[in-house]
C-alpha cells in the first residue's frame, strides 16, 4: 500500500540533522531548482554527458539522491530506480518520467533498499 507523499515523508526518520536541514532546505526552496539548473546548464550538461559515456543506454541503473529524475531519465535505463527524501522531489520524478520507478526514503536506511527490486 502506497502512502500519499506527505504521508511518507512524515513517517520518514533521516539518520542525521544534516540530512534534516538539507530537506528543509529543498523543501522551502524548490521553486528555485529550475532558476539554479538554467544558470549552472554548462555543468549540467558536462555532468549528463559524462554519465552517458559511463553508463550506456539499455543498464540497470539506481541513482541515489535523484531530485526530479532527469539524469536517471537521460541514461535511458532498461530499468531505472532513483531514490531522494524528498516527497515533493520524488512527486515531480514521478510525473516527469512516468517509465521509471522512484522511491521516497533515505539511502542509507536499509529498509529504503529491501522494497527495491
């Protein structure tokens, strides 16, 4: 059963008070995500790139900390999972790139990794 992702995220317990204000962080300032994406596209672009030539399309690939899922997504994974503690992150990875499979959690839980396939 699927918790609805306010739901979730309240129920999740991050390991760390870094972890805590770096979600609250995000959490407050999303809307400025596309902003800061626009102004650093020249490293985002380079970072794109370089995962592609590390990772070819058609692979298995689990990215931790994955934001809205737009690296996972240009990998063109045969079967792709990203992970964030992000609810409203992992709702947006959600509607964007419907084909792959996101989870609401911290990485370093392990019961974040048993439901993953």
């Amino acid at each position: 059963m699927y918790l609805k992702q306010s739901e979730a995220a309240a129920s999740l317990q991050l390991s760390s008070q870094r972890k805590r204000d770096l979600l609250d962080h995000f959490e407050k300032n999303g809307v400025e995500l596309d902003r800061w994406r626009e102004f650093n596209a020249a490293y985002h672009a380079d970072d794109r790139k370089f995962m592609q030539f590390l990772i070819p399309p058609g692979k298995r690939v689990l990215e931790l900390g994955c934001s809205r899922g737009d690296l996972l997504a240009t990998l063109k994974p045969s079967y792709g999972v990203g992970i964030d503690f992000s609810a409203e992150t992992i709702a947006t990875a959600n509607a964007r790139h419907p084909d792959l499979y996101f989870v609401l959690g911290d990485v370093e839980d392990p019961q974040t990794l048993n439901g993953i396939e």
